[in-house]
C-alpha cells in the first residue's frame, strides 16, 4: 500500500475544508450516526471493581492517547438497574462535556465491554446500516487536528473550565466521505503506520528512562561514595546513605543548619519559585498567594526545599536573595559548605525518599514534611570545601552530557507525534491518497 497525491476539488459544503478529492463525497454526521447514547448519572465509588466486575468509566477513559477501558469506577449493585450502555466493539466513545482542551476527545472500541457503562459525559455512536461507514475510519478522522479543533469550536459553554457539545451541533458537522472500500484501506494504512511510530516512541522513551535512571544512580552513588573508588569505607550508621569513605563526616541537617522562619513582604524581598530545575524567579505560570506579607525570607547560598509531596524533588540552592511561600523550608547553612554540593546531594533520590518518608499527611499528594522532624535526618559529606567542589563539578559535567542525550530523545519523540498528528490528518482530509498496490482487491 502506498500514498500518493488525490486530484482535488473544491468541497463547497464543508467549511473547515476547502478542497477534498474528487471521488469524495460530502456529508454530515447524522447521515452516517444514526444516534448517540449517552449515560446517566450514578453513584460510584472509587473502590477497585468486585467479582462481578462492574464500573462506570470516568470521563478520562478517552483523551489523547485514545479509549482507556481502565479508567473507570466501581458501580453498587443496587445501581445496576440504572446503567443502561456498554461499551461494544467498533463503538466510537466521544467525551461530550470537558475541558476546552478535552471536548470532543474520543476513542474506538476494539471489543465488548457488557460491564463497563457509560456516565452521562460521554457518548457512543450508533451507525447507520443503510449507509455503511467504516467505524474505525471515522475514529481516525475524529482524532485529526483539522477535527479536534473543529469539536472545539463548535463547543459552547457558561463557564471558561468546561465546555460541552450539543447532539444537534455535533451531527450537523460536516465531513468529507471517501468511498467505503477506501475508508477501509484509511484505517488499515492508519493502524499500521501509527503502530509503526508508537513502536518507535516507546523504544525511544524507555531509552530516554533509562537514561534518567543512569542520572539518578551516578547522583545517588557519587554524593555518598565520593569519586575516589579506591577510598577505604565505613559504615555511615544511616540507613539511607550505608556505607561512606573513611574520612568524610556525618551531621544532622539540625546541626548544620538553622532555619530561617522570618515573615517578609514579596514587596521588599522579590518572590522567588521553588522548581525541580532549583530556585529561580518567580514564574509566571506560578500561583500568586494573596498573602504578600506571609512569605518566608531567602538570602543567597541558602538552600530551599518544598515540603510537600506534590512538589517532589523542587529544591536548590538559591542564586538570589528573595522570598518564598511559607510551604517551603529555608536553611542557612552553619558552616562553609560548597553550594554545589548540596544541590546534588538534596536533589538525590535517596535522600528526597528519606524526607518524604519523614513526612506526615492524610493522602499522598497532601504529604508535608515539617522542620521539626527534617533536622534530625543525617547526611554525609566530605569535610573539605575542596573535594565537595570537585564532586560537584564532575557531577555538572556528567549529568549536563546525560541531560543533552534525554533532550535530543525527547526532541526525536516529539517530531515522531507530529508526524503522526500531520500523517493521520493529511490521510483522513484526502490530502495525501492511499492506494493498494495494483491488483489488489480493495
């Protein structure tokens, strides 16, 4: 099977498309969809689905990775009688209320699903059988950019967070329609393609994983064993750090630091926002507390940290003097240790896990970790400003060359999902043709 350009023509009917290929056909929804169903509303509850295995998918059982059966909610069986509609093979799920960004969402049912149903957010097709429409087909088109912002401005809606598409809108939509034998070989052409390009993201994504555990492991080893592989060890007496060259110290963070609680105004100190990347300027996606004269003081070489759970890994030693939320924990340092070495050695795994298992809280993205308990948490370190340096410059080095791989992997994935978002819209607007090799039988 192979591509080649369609001879075009001007659509006349469908707006968002000024030309479709010749041999194509202009219609609307409701000439293909006989009906959507929508669910109703139930009571369900988050605990995992029992023996009989019932559920109600949760609006986020379709987005942009497609139709995800696993996302979904227990049903009582005193509801059961409500449920009306479950998910069948070559059904099209389409989210009918969502955010702006998630309107319109839909994803194509490879098989039966008698006990999954359906909530009222979302829809599911029924086609029409005096005009045959291959599902899969109009799966693709739905999921085309030329599409998916179409479903979003036809989407109407009170209020900016959530937006909703009516029946009436939604089937009057106009579409461009191949011949059927030619939507088949659209979805065949699109399924292996896609496939193909998955494929390719996921090898490329677990090698950009495994590259970012490379970090972690060259980060966790070196800021608790030092550069020196020949060093005579001991043990440290700390669980979380184990064994430590002879003659590096161990201390309480209480020891050698002392916290800096002073209450000051984002007016005279300039606020300050705490990253997975360090301390930097406070950004402008960041959001702004009404509480300008409650935030924390920070002064240059102190090292910040979140406290909670959901801010995992936002820490560093700040460049600048300025202030934070109260949420974060400042520490001045007591003695004359090199910045450096502390952004490696906070910013490691082992030691991130240590403070959060020190935390307390009642769900996991609301975990905080107080002062009062981070003060006894031990930390080793070598005793010269020097080696502490040397670590950390061999550290920079290493893991900038790390990041610049991940970087150039991240950058080969994002142009693989373009290149599939322009190949499945050129193939499903008639931009580009797909055609069976001669003779075969289409």
């Amino acid at each position: 099977m192979t591509t080649i350009p369609h001879r075009m023509r001007p659509s006349e009917k469908i707006e968002w498309l000024p030309e479709i290929p010749e041999d194509w056909s202009a219609c609307r929804l409701k000439d293909v969809i006989d009906n959507l169903i929508s669910g109703v509303s139930v009571n369900a509850t988050d605990i995992p689905t029992g023996d009989d295995g019932l559920g109600v998918l949760k609006t986020s059982c379709v987005g942009v990775r497609g139709f995800r059966p696993g996302e979904n909610k227990s049903v009582w069986k005193e509801e059961y009688a409500r449920v009306r509609c479950s998910p069948q093979k070559d059904n099209i799920i389409i989210s009918r209320m969502n955010t702006p960004e998630l309107v319109g969402a839909s994803g194509y049912v490879t098989q039966d699903y008698p006990n999954l149903f359906l909530p009222d957010r979302l829809w599911l097709t029924v086609f029409k059988k005096r005009r045959p429409t291959s599902p899969k087909w109009l799966s693709y088109l739905f999921i085309s950019t030329s599409f998916r912002f179409l479903f979003s401005i036809s989407a109407t809606g009170t209020s900016p967070s959530m937006k909703n598409l009516g029946q009436d809108v939604f089937l009057s939509l106009q579409i461009p329609l191949p011949p059927l034998p030619e939507q088949k070989s659209i979805a065949e052409y699109l399924d292996r393609e896609t496939e193909r390009i998955d494929r390719k993201v996921e090898l490329l994504e677990e090698k950009a994983r495994l590259y970012k555990e490379l970090k972690k492991s060259l980060i966790n080893e070196t800021v608790t064993r030092g550069l020196d592989k020949s060093a005579p060890l001991r043990p440290s007496g700390v669980d979380w750090i184990g064994d430590i060259p002879g003659h590096w110290r161990v201390e309480r963070i209480g020891t050698a630091f002392d916290e800096r609680s002073e209450k000051v105004s984002d007016v005279d100190y300039p606020p300050l926002s705490v990253t997975m990347q360090g301390i930097v300027p406070q950004l402008d996606t960041a959001a702004k507390t009404q509480h300008n004269d409650n935030r924390k003081r920070v002064a240059k070489g102190d090292y910040v940290i979140n406290s909670r759970s959901d801010r995992r890994g936002s820490s560093g030693v700040s460049p600048l003097d300025g202030s934070v939320s109260v949420i974060n924990i400042v520490l001045k340092p007591r003695k004359n240790f090199y910045g450096g070495y502390l952004h490696h050695l906070f910013r490691s795994y082992r030691f991130i896990e240590e403070f959060y298992r020190n935390g307390r809280g009642i769900v996991d993205d609301l975990w905080t970790t107080k002062y009062s308990v981070m003060k006894a948490i031990e930390f080793a370190f070598p005793p010269t400003i020097e080696e502490q340096q040397t670590i950390a410059d061999y550290l920079n080095e290493k893991t900038a060359k790390i990041d610049q791989i991940v970087d150039a992997i991240q950058d080969q994935v994002k142009l693989l999902k373009e290149l599939r978002k322009t190949l499945i819209n050129d193939v499903v607007t008639g931009k580009i043709r797909v055609s069976e090799p001669e003779g075969a039988n289409l």
